[in-house]
C-alpha cells in the first residue's frame, strides 16, 4: 500500500517517548518533506525502524540525542538515523546484519540481546527494493542510512 514514511516514522519515534525520557535521550525527525511516500508493508516497515531506534537507545549514552532525517536522493528516500552512542568497530560492520550477529565488544556483552534485529531490518529493507548502510565511529556514535524506493505517482495509486 502506499504509505507516507514522515507519518510512519513519526509513529514509531512518538513510541520511544518514555522510555528515551527515563534516560534524558530526545529523539526528533529533523527534517522531512510534507509528503514522502512509498509502497510498503507498514506492519514490517514499522517494526523495522523500531529495531533501529531500539538499538539507538540501547547502545546510546544517557542525555544524548538521536536526529532522523528523511531526503530525497536519486529516486530514493533516505532515512538517516544519527545516534551518539558506543559505536561498532568497522570489522563488525557485516557481522552485525548476521542472525544472531553481535559486536564482541565489553560494552556489548553487558547489553542483552539475542542480535535479531539488525538482520530483519536488512530482511524488510532489501525486501523493499532498498538498502541499508551506515556509518560509525566508536565512542562518538553511529549514523544508519536507509534507502528506500520513492513512490512517484501516490495521487493516481490512491485513486
Ligand atoms: P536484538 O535481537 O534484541 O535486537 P541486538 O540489539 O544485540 O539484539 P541487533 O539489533 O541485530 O541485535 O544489533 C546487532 C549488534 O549491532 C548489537 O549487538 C550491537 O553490538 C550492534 N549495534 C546495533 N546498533 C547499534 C548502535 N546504534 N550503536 C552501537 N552498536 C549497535
Ligand atoms: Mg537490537
């Protein structure tokens, strides 16, 4: 179905509001075009943009902020999401979209999780016809970018 990304996104970020606030963490959409739509499965996009502000908040630091942006570029949207956590090491860069691929990091080993979600994002992302990519540097944070198919004529699909 066609889906506007902004309205999804700003969902999905309203759903971390208290638990972001439990550890001083804001989280905001920067900037984003009033209309970004895409054809998508809403129920797995959704779950897949909670993963990553899930992981954003879990290996994040206390009082930091996390920035989402929303850009057009080449016919893709671009979703960044920009936190100031722990970071992942280069090396671990492919490991971490593996099921149950995890940074051997201490700080990591110290956070549970089973390292699921990254690699239904990949799923859910690559099964849209897009990707995902990203950016880190440890102890200063990490950036994941996600692309994603822009869906040109929404008007005439909804008619
Ligand atoms: P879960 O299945 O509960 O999500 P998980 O968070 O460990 O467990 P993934 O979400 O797949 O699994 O993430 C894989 C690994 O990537 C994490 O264990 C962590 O080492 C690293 N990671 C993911 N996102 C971030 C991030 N924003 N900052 C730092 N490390 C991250
Ligand atoms: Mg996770």
């Amino acid at each position: 179905l066609p889906i506007n990304l902004l309205d999804l996104l700003q969902n999905v970020v309203d759903n971390f509001w208290s638990i972001a606030k439990a550890r001083q963490i804001t989280l905001a959409i920067e900037s984003a075009p009033d209309s970004c739509y895409i054809m998508a499965d809403g129920t797995l996009l959704s779950r897949a943009f909670n993963n990553l502000i899930d992981n954003a908040i879990k290996y994040g630091k206390d009082g930091m902020h996390i920035a989402l942006a929303i850009t057009e570029e080449n016919n893709y949207w671009h979703i960044s999401i920009k936190d100031q956590g722990i970071g992942i090491a280069q090396e671990d860069f492919e490991r971490i979209f593996q099921v149950f691929g995890r940074a051997p990091q201490m700080e990591t080993k110290r956070i549970s999780g089973l390292g699921l979600g990254l690699a239904f994002v990949h799923t859910v992302i690559v099964g849209h016809q897009g990707s995902v990519t990203l950016e880190s540097t440890q102890g200063v944070g990490t950036t994941f970018h996600i692309y994603l198919p822009i869906l040109h004529d929404e008007e005439s699909v909804l008619l």
